[in-house]
C-alpha cells in the first residue's frame, strides 16, 4: 500500500533549478534511499517531504492526501506522521538530551502527561544505547551519540514516516552498522516506512528496498530501484560510479581544471 506519492516534484531556490521531474513512490514499511553526489538537491528533497519547504511544482501526496494542497489543520496533521533526523541532528543545544527527545512528545502526544513523556523518552533512548545520557547536553556528546540522539527523538512519537539525512555520515563502521540494525529494527517494531539519504554503500545495499538517484548534471533523477539491484544493472556511468566506484564521467569540456600548486 502507497504511503507516500511524489509525482513531478520541481525544487529550485529562486531562478536556480536544483532538480525537476522527481517522482516515486514509497510504500508502508519500506526503506527507501535518496542517492546522489553532494550538492543534487537530497537534503532539499527531505524538506519538501516533511512539510518545511514548498516545492517550486508538483505534488506530495501522504495517504492519499495533497500535502501542499491541504490547508493548514490537514497540513499540522500530517506532520505529526513525520519523524526527522536532520542531517546535522538539529538538537537544542540548552536542553538536555531527554528534553531534545520529549519535544515531539509534547507537540504531538497531547493525551500523555509529563510522567508518561518522559517514560517514552526514556524507553527510546535505551533503544539508541543512550540511557546512561539523557541528562548530558548536546555538547557534551560526540557525533555519533548526537545522530543517535536525534534518531531517538526522530522515532519517540511512533512515526509511520521515518526520515533520516545521513545517519551514519561520520560514524565508525562499528556505529554505522549498529544504525543500520537500528533502523531495520524500528521498521519491524513500528511497521514505519523509512526515506533515508546516505553516501555509505555498506548501508545502502545492506538495508535499503528501493531508491531513487538524484543527478546533479542533469538535474533529474537518473535511476531508480534498490541499490543492490541498480549496482548490478545500472547502465549510466555516474551512477556507477557512486555504486560501483567506477571511474567517474569526464567533467563536461570547458570545466574548470585544478591548477597545480606551485611554492
Ligand atoms: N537555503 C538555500 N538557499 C539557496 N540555495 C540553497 C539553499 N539550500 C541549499 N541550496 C542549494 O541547493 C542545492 C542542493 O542542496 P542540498 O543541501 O539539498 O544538497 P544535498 O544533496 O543534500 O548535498 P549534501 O550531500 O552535500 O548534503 C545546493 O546546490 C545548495 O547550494
Ligand atoms: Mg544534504
């Protein structure tokens, strides 16, 4: 069943086009990846998903409904549905790292009293091994604690849309495959669809069910299917290149060449 529709999505800042011509679909409880180089507009992408961004055209449907096209009660609603980690964790650096997590606790679990808040934060934090931690602030954790926490606080309403910008960017290979099993197993716990953009193609072909690649040249998206299966069949040369570490496509003639340094 279709949770999520995107169909003719066109992202631009201003006069400048990032992408156009983005459409896919993601179904319930699959884990689905944004791929593509630096700069092609995923992050972008993850903000119009979520509701923070306007896309320049085209649509974003959520069980049926327009997102952009609704007003602003079915708009707040729908966001509930949403759980975010962000690609720099976003944490509130005044709060603890309990207080980060009950935030969307309070905004979108208004029946649940203090008490019962700050048990299901608890509870999600002993998920992402953070227990011992939860009245440290931001600063006083190192990265991969800081995109664990956000993932904590992305998961602690439940959300049937899990969206997460680079989880495992910076980590460890330990830590990274530790996210990743994380993340497949609050997709059996909670039956939550997973967006995820990633540059770590151990993540990528080890959990991800179907994707997307975002192409910065061309400006739309150049493949779509899981990463495994696009390693395997994938034709265009970039794409393999991100997949395969192939030899990368020549930069278009007339690119800027590096000059060499010279004391
Ligand atoms: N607020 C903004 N105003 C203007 N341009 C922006 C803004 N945010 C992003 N861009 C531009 O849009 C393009 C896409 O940015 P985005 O952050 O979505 O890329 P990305 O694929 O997530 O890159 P990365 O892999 O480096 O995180 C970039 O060229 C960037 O310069
Ligand atoms: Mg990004």
């Amino acid at each position: 069943m279709t949770l999520l529709a995107v169909d003719g999505l066109e992202m631009r800042f201003g006069e400048r086009l990032i992408q156009t011509g983005v459409s896919f679909k993601i179904e319930k409880g699959t884990i689905f990846a944004i791929m593509g180089g630096s700069g092609c507009g995923k992050s972008t992408l993850l903000r119009h998903l979520v509701g923070l961004q306007p896309p320049a055209a085209g649509s974003v449907t959520y069980n049926g409904l327009d997102y952009w096209a609704a007003d602003d009660e079915a708009q707040a609603k729908l966001r509930a549905a949403f759980g975010m980690l962000f690609q720099s964790a976003a944490l509130w650096s005044s709060m603890t790292i309990l207080e980060n997590v009950c935030l969307p606790l309070e905004q979108h679990k208004k029946e649940m009293d203090e008490a019962q808040r700050e048990a299901r934060a608890r509870e999600v934090l002993e998920w992402v091994d953070l227990a011992k931690f939860a009245d440290y602030y931001p600063s006083d954790l190192s990265g991969g604690m800081k995109k664990r926490a956000g993932l904590a606080r992305a998961i602690a309403t439940e959300p049937p849309l899990l969206l997460l910008d680079e989880p495992s960017a910076g980590l460890d290979p330990i830590s990274s495959k530790r996210l990743d099993d994380l993340v497949l197993d609050i997709r059996e716990r909670t039956g939550a669809a997973v967006v995820f953009v990633s540059h770590e193609l151990p993540s990528l072909f080890a959990i991800a069910d179907d994707g997307i690649f975002l192409d910065a040249d061309s400006k739309h998206p150049i493949a779509h299917g899981s990463p495994s299966a696009l390693r395997d069949s994938a034709t265009h040369p970039t794409v393999r290149a991100f997949l395969m570490r192939e030899e990368p496509p020549a930069a278009p003639a007339g690119a800027a060449k590096p000059v060499p340094f010279t004391p």
